[in-house]
C-alpha cells in the first residue's frame, strides 16, 4: 500500500509505499495492444491486511468474507506481512516465529472462506518495516549498506536467502490450496535492480507453483524493471498524486488516469503482458482523491462522495483496456464496522458507502 508520507500511526495501520509518483507527461496515445490474460478479468478486492494472529478467525471474519462476495467480486488478494524485527537488518520473521502475523493454519482458512464464496485467490506475502523503522522507510528503501557506505554484498546476500524461503513457504501453501495467482512481492523497490536475484527466485517458485506469477511494482518504476518477461502479469499500485490539483470532480480524475493509460498502454506493448492494478483505492476523506495513498492526514472530514467519484473514474479509464486485466481494491477489513457507522470511518474499506454502489454497478458489468 503506498505511502505518500511517514507512517505516523503505526499502531494503527501498517500500510507502506512509495514516494509520490510524478505527473504522467503528455504523449501521443500508442497503439492499443490486445493481450491475453492467464487469469481473465479480475473483479478483486484485496482482504487480510493489517491483520494479527487470530483475526482470520472467527464469525467476524467469515461475516466479513461474505459482505466483500456480496458485492459482486470474483476474486480476493489475501494479503500479510512478515516483518523486519531491526530496520535495515537482513533478517525476517513470520509465520510461528511471528505472532503479530496469522498463522499458515489461518491463511488456509482465509482462502477457505473465499472458496466458501466461489472467489479466486490471488495470495499476497508482503514484507513490512518494524516499528523501529526511521521516519519515512518502509519495504521500498531496505537498503544494506558497509560503515563507508558501499553497498554491503554479504548483507544482501543473507537478505535474499531470508527473502526467497519466505515466498517460497508460501508458495507452496499457494500452490496446496489451490490458488490461482501468485503475488512473488510488493513495492520491493530497493531490491528491483537485482534482477538476476529476482529471475532466480521466480524459477524456484514455478518449480514448487504451478499457477500463474504476478509482482507488484510502484507506478514511478515500472519501467525500471528489467525482468517483466519472467513474470505472467504486471501488477501495479495505483495511487493518484496531484497534490497540486486538488479537483476531485469525476471528469478531472478521468484526464488524470487517461494520462496515465498512456504509458501503461506502451508498457503492456513493450512487455506483451497484461496488467493488473494488484493495488487501487482512496479512502473516504475530503482531499483523499489528490493523494490516493495517503493515510496519515486524519484530520481530514468523511467524504463517501469523493472516494466514490475515484472508483468511477477509475473504472471509466481502464475497464475495456484489452491489455487490463482487473482490479484488486485497497483494502477489505477482516473486522467490519457496523454498516450505519461507515459515515465514521475515512479508511479505504467501502462497506456501506458511496463508493460500494459504484463497484457493485461496474462489477455487474460485462466489458465490450
């Protein structure tokens, strides 16, 4: 999940991103590519975030799955983290050995109750900073560095053993459960510029996973990543930034994304891969739409009206793209409010407000 700014509420909220993402450039619109997804399209939302040992089960939970299958998805991304323990510290922890994070016994109940609702799962292992992380780190800058500030090969080296039998642990509970995607990472971009290491890592994973492999980059890097063609499909965090634009009226946000398409639509081209915006949303609080990713200016009002005009427009840019593949909506809480207090919550989650009808409409759309 991106962040525009230093988590300030780490206690209530783990979210982590990148830095802003510049102001697409005008540029000619390129040849529309018609490209194939492995998966079809993706109807999605993302569920399990933020979530610690136990909250995966339940009534709460399962009452929750039921609520996001009632809106029309046809998929979920169960998404989790591992931790860093020490910022800056090649080391991770997860699974048993963590227990803030649910265990594999409650990711296969997760994926259990999304069966229980004919959904497709895209399962997504992420890495957060601990809360010892200075002010503005987070996943995309984890850097390893010597006392004279040369990169620290030994360092990165433990780094990625630690990484790899991360994914590839849950790799495997992918591939036992049935899973019809495969999220290999999330906003790693410190690590992007390994590409052999990553190549690597997607060999071991296919060797255990049989399904379709899916990474999910920041909107600023995309075309920094030199190994696309190991995967099946791009996957993005789309946040809007236009700080400096603050109209949120349906049709500004329609000039913004279409500007976006642009180089999205080259990409796929370039790639011939579909892409998938693994990561969407922007929470219901007045100013939120200028600056999708951001959680940290709760002093902003409840605004239900303006989050919503960004799904629209959100889904009007992108929705008959032929080299789009779906969305997967940022984020579905485990533990719902009550639906006639969503006028209280300025999170992302749109049970009960505007923006809920919005997807409902789309969702129950066929695309031409």
């Amino acid at each position: 999940m991106l962040r525009v700014t230093a988590l300030s509420l780490l206690l209530v909220t783990t979210l982590s991103a990148a830095a802003p993402s510049p102001a697409p450039v005008e540029q000619p619109e390129p040849p529309n590519p018609v490209i194939q997804s492995p998966v079809g399209f993706i109807k999605g939302y993302t569920w399990g975030w933020n979530s610690v040992r136990g909250d995966y089960l339940g009534k709460p939970a399962e009452d929750s799955m039921k609520a996001l299958a009632e809106t029309g998805v046809n998929w979920t991304t169960i998404a989790y983290a591992a931790h860093l323990p020490v910022w800056n510290e090649p080391r991770l922890v997860y699974g048993e050995a963590d227990p803030k994070m649910p265990s594999d016994d409650e990711i296969r109940r997760a994926i259990q109750l999304a069966r229980k609702h004919r959904l497709k799962v895209c399962l997504k292992p992420v890495v957060n900073e601990g809360p010892d992380a200075p002010k503005g780190q987070w996943r995309g800058t984890i850097d390893f560095k010597t006392p004279d500030g040369k990169t620290d090969a030994a360092a990165w080296e433990i780094w990625w053993t630690a990484y790899d039998a991360y994914i590839l642990h849950h790799a495997r509970i992918a591939q036992e459960t049935g899973c019809e995607l495969f999220c290999i990472g999330c906003e790693m971009k410190s690590t992007e510029r390994f590409t052999e290491h990553w190549r690597g890592l997607i060999r071991k994973v296919r060797d255990i996973y049989t399904g379709p492999l899916v990474y999910n980059a920041v909107l600023d890097k995309l075309w920094d990543i030199q190994w696309w063609d190991a995967v099946d499909i791009l996957g993005i965090s789309a946040y809007s930034w236009h700080p400096e634009q603050p109209d949120s009226s349906v049709e500004a946000q329609v000039a913004y994304w279409t500007k976006w398409r642009t180089g999205l639509r080259a990409l796929a081209a370039k790639t011939g891969k579909p892409i998938f915006f693994i990561e969407i949303g922007c929470r219901s609080a007045r100013g939120a739409a200028a600056m999708s990713g951001d959680f940290t200016h709760w002093e902003w009002p409840y605004d239900g009206e303006e989050q919503a005009r960004f799904y629209e427009a959100a889904f009007r840019v992108f929705w008959n793209e032929p080299w789009f593949c779906g969305y997967s909506w940022w984020d579905w809480k485990v533990k719902l409010y009550k639906k006639d207090e969503a006028d209280q919550n300025k999170e992302f989650v749109i049970y009960g407000k505007p923006a809920e009808q919005v997807l409902r409409t789309w969702y129950a759309k066929e695309r031409k």
